[in-house]
C-alpha cells in the first residue's frame, strides 16, 4: 500500500543516467518486491508458521538428510549442518564452474552433487525434490546481502553483458523488453499485478498464483510468456545469464527465501 | 507425505484465549480444471479438519473444492487446562495426517 511521488527523482535520475539506454535504478531507489506487496502478504511472508514456502524448507531439510544414490550419502554427510556450511551459498549464485565452463545456477551446482558425489540420478528443474533442496539451501542466506559475484571473478563478466542484453533486448510478440516493465514502470499495475524491479531475491518462492513453490526459471518463463515470446527450455544457459544479471542488479539487497507474492 | 506446520503457545494462563494456527501441504485439486490434453484431472481434496484438546473437540470445519491449495488455518480456543492438542485432517484418496502440540496452562 505504498504510495510515494516519484516524478521528480525520476526525472533527476533520467537527466543523470542521458545517454544511458535506460535508467537502472540506483543503489537507494532499489525496492525488493516485498516493499511493494500489501500488508497481508507481507505478514504471510513474515511468519513462519504461515509462509507455505516453509512446507517446502521442511521437505528440503528432510531431504538434505536422506542417503541417496549408489554412494549411499546424505547431503549432510559432507556438509554438515547446513545452517553453517550453506549459509551465504544462495547469495553468490550463479556462480562460475570450471566444468561448465560458464556460470551455473543453485539447482545446476545441487545436482552436480546429486550426480558425481551421490551418484544418484539428477533431480527434474521444478521438481519437489530439487525445489525443496534448493529453498532449503536458500533459506540459509535469508537477510544475508546478495553479492556482487562479477567483482570477484573476472570470468563471469561476458555472461553479465549476455543476460544485460538479454534484459534490454524487446521482445516476444508485444515486442517489449524487460527492462521496460522492471525499470521504467516499476510501482505501476498490469492487471491486478503491481510490477516490481524484478530482483531474485526471494526464490524459490511461493506464488499464490501458481498455488505452489516455483523457481527462478519459473517466474522468468512466465514473463517470457506474457511478452509472448519464446520461452527457452527449463535449464537454458539464457535463464542462467539473466539470473546472473538480476542478481548482479540485486547485489547488495537480501536474500528473502521464500519469499511469497501473490 | 504432507507436511504440516501448527502454532500453538506452549504456554497460556488459564482462561486465557490462545490463537492456533494450522498450515498444511496438499493440492487441493477440484476436479473441475483439465491437464494440458483436455482431460479432467480428479478431485483431490482435504475434506475435514478437527482439533481435538484433551480429547474434546474444539474446531472441525469442512472443506471444498473452491479452497485454495495448502490450506491455512487460524482459530481460537479458552485455555482451559495443560495438555495436548491433536489436529486431524482427512480427505480424498484416503488422505489423513495428525499432528499434535502440547499447551501448558498456569
């Protein structure tokens, strides 16, 4: 239920950022979408006994501690108590593999770990088992800052331009770029939608909407979808370079796992 | 299998109306939407849910199909005396899952 005048700091932000193609939001103007949702939402979120994502931690948790594949190992026989071991994990991905050769997301490295050290078949994208473990995880970065995971390794620049471009690029039948929605009509209404600044920082979230807990890569083909463009296939190396530039977008705000919007 | 979270203040003065809260993890599938080829997915719901306290009801409702999927919860009772709450929900399929939480009551 907030309402704030915005014109003129916009205006000084458009005169500041001329030349630019568009104005990013600056550090003290970023909103996470928590800010923007009303206050039954937000106390939905609030609440641990009430936030339906945590249904999905404890599934996570359970998981976490299960044996599984031919190795006949829990996550936490390596890792421990992932209250310390994976505490600020959620805040530096996608993160960069030697293996991949580029950036990797938090289900990519979890089933990296289901594959080579449990050696157990990897999990299905937004299935409940991988989006379980991932909240998981998540939640135990909750209020931690996101980083900026580009200033810490050089390699993962060429794929931060990727996703920028991708962000910045109109398209889809109504020909439109996310950058047009997420950062020029930030606060205003689609439908019965307030549109946010699009930062990652509550996922995997529960989504009243969808009646359930969805990933990243859900939300992003959801908007691909309402731009009717082509979505690309769960995984895609081009979801990965847009969450990285989301999050380089982000770095700094914090993690809110699981979050809920509605 | 369900998960289920409950919120129920371990403590309570007698006399006292105390605020339970009961979330839990089911589809509530209402048999009404078809899947992507057209076809009918069957109804899945929770039907019933009761919260028993030392035995005694002191909360049942029923439940449809226009209920959203994990369906929360949120009622009161009198503290009337320590012991345990069992919440119960039941539904299609079979489907039945308890919990309970205790209450001490001073």
């Amino acid at each position: 239920m907030r309402r704030r005048p915005r014109g003129f700091l916009a205006a000084l932000v458009v005169a500041a950022t001329a030349g630019a193609a568009l104005a990013q939001a600056p550090p003290g103007e970023r909103r996470t979408g928590y800010e923007l949702l009303g206050p039954t939402t937000k106390a939905m979120q609030d609440d641990d006994m009430a936030n339906p994502g945590m249904l999905w931690v404890l599934d996570g948790e359970a998981l976490w501690a299960r044996p599984a594949g031919s190795a006949g190992k829990a996550c936490a026989g390596c890792h421990g108590d992932a209250a310390e071991s994976m505490k600020g994990v959620a805040a530096r991905y996608p993160a960069f593999d030697d293996k991949a050769g580029r950036p990797i997301d938090l289900e990519q490295r979890i089933n990296q770990c289901r594959v080579d050290r449990q050696e157990a078949p990897a999990l299905a994208r937004e299935s409940r088992e991988l989006n379980a473990l991932t909240v998981f995880i998540a939640r135990q970065s909750r209020s931690l800052p996101i980083e900026d995971v580009v200033a810490k390794d050089e390699r993962l620049k060429p794929f931060l331009e990727a996703g920028k471009a991708l962000f910045e690029r109109r398209q889809g039948q109504l020909n439109l770029s996310c950058a047009q929605c997420h950062e020029e009509l930030w606060d205003k209404h689609l439908a019965g939608n307030t549109i946010s600044q699009a930062h990652p920082t509550g996922y995997p979230q529960y989504r009243l909407e969808w009646q359930t807990l969805g990933s990243l890569q859900r939300r992003l083909r959801n908007c691909l979808i309402g731009l009717r463009a082509e979505t690309y296939a769960y995984g895609a190396p081009e979801y990965v370079d847009l969450a990285l530039y989301l999050m380089w977008r982000a770095r700094g705000l914090p993690i809110e796992a699981p979050a809920v919007r509605p | 299998m369900s998960r289920a979270l409950i919120s129920v203040p371990p403590k309570a003065k007698k006399g006292e109306v105390v605020q339970i809260k009961a979330l839990i993890q089911h589809v509530m599938e209402t048999g009404f939407r078809p899947n992507s080829s057209g076809v009918l997915l069957p109804r899945d719901i929770i039907t019933s849910f009761k919260c028993l306290y030392n035995g005694t009801e002191v909360f049942a409702c029923e439940m449809f199909p226009a209920m959203a999927a994990n369906p929360f919860l949120t009622f009161h009772t009198l503290a009337t005396e320590s012991g345990t709450l069992e919440f119960q929900w039941t539904g299609d399929n079979g489907f039945s899952v308890k919990e309970s939480a205790k209450i001490q009551v001073e």
